[in-house]
C-alpha cells in the first residue's frame, strides 16, 4: 500500500517539477484574473446588448454609411479570429525592446481602445460582408471569445514578444488579449448608440 502510495506522490512530484521547468509564466495571478474577468464582462455585455432583436432590428442603419448592429457584431467576430490567429505565433516573434514598460502599455490600451471619440478604419479583412446569419454571427464570436479566455487563462511565454498592432506598436500577448476585449467593449458602445437612435425600429 505504501509503495503505491510513494509511487504516485513521485509521478505527481516528477509532473510538477516537469511543468515548472518547461513553462514559465511570465504572467501575474492578478493579470490573468483581470483578463479573465474583462473577457467575460464584455463578452456578456455584447450579449446584453443584443438580446432579442428583431431582423429589423439588427438591420437597421442609423445612416447608409454607419453599420447596422449585425454588421458591428460581425466585425467583432472577425477581430476575435484575427487576433487568436495572433496569439498563435506569439511565441515566435521578436522579443520587445528592454525599457520597453507592459503596464503603461496595458493602461494606454485599457485608455484608448474603448474611447469612441476617436474613429478608426477596419482593416478590409474585418470589413462586415453579411458573411453568416446574426444568430450564427453571434455564436461565432462567443465560440472565438471561449479561446481567447482559454488563452488569457493558461497560456506561458504571453508577455515576452510583440507583434506590432495597426494603432497602438508593438504589443505582447497579454497586451493582445486586453486590446480584443477593450475592442468589443468599444463597438458594444457603438451597437448602444444604434440603439439610442430616434429612427431605430421599436420592434
């Protein structure tokens, strides 16, 4: 009985001294508790935000050129898919600059990406193209938004390489994930403000 016992405090022992020689994380309780939280929270207050629309609903445009709400939440999905193809290579891009400083480039993103006031073109490859239905849109992105949060909660290795984003330089892997939640917290306003238009459809 003893020795069964032994014998697998050893494999639990091995496994653990394993895992701590192979991973290193570079990632702080307290950063992966937030990231965890802001993905949840955003992800539930796109959810929020679109409960229960009609197809008039989700088609409406406040103006020809601004996008109706299915394409806002399609360009979320698209986002989400480009930036876990992102964190896929992380590990194999360039290390940041030595005085480079991740918290004042966490609270910049956290700062800037949600702030509305400042407009910014989509990339065509996340320019909306009714490519699904809003229901299957939706599905997607919370599909997308469940890897992220098993990235953000278990990955290693996130903060040590960058790869450059459009608008904010270089941004390592943490960084990335907080940019794709601040992101759908920035266009969640912006399905908000359809909603508050006077001309949106009462049903």
């Amino acid at each position: 009985m003893k020795s069964n016992l032994y014998g697998r405090t050893a494999v639990l022992l091995l496994g653990t001294l394993c895992l701590a020689a192979g991973a290193v994380d570079d990632v702080t309780p307290q950063d992966r508790d937030y990231a965890r939280h802001y993905l949840t929270q955003t992800r539930d207050a796109l959810i929020e935000a679109t409960k229960g629309l009609s197809e008039a609903q989700w088609k409406f445009k406040a103006d020809p050129d601004c996008w109706s709400i299915a394409e806002v939440v399609e360009h979320l999905a698209l986002i989400e898919d480009m930036v876990l193809g992102i964190l896929a290579k992380i590990g194999d891009a360039p290390a940041g600059p030595a005085d480079r400083d991740p918290k004042q480039v966490d609270a910049f993103i956290l700062a800037k990406m949600p702030d509305r006031s400042e407009k910014a073109q989509a990339p065509p490859q996340a320019t909306p193209t009714a490519r699904w239905t809003p229901a299957a849109t939706l599905e997607h992105f919370r599909e997308s938004r469940a890897r992220t949060a098993t990235i953000a909660r278990s990955t290693t290795d996130l903060r040590g390489h960058v790869i450059p984003h459009p608008a904010f330089g270089p941004l390592d892997g943490y960084e990335w994930v907080l940019a794709v939640a601040a992101h759908s917290e920035r266009h969640t306003k912006q399905i908000l403000e359809v909603k508050a238009d006077p001309g949106f459809p009462k049903n």
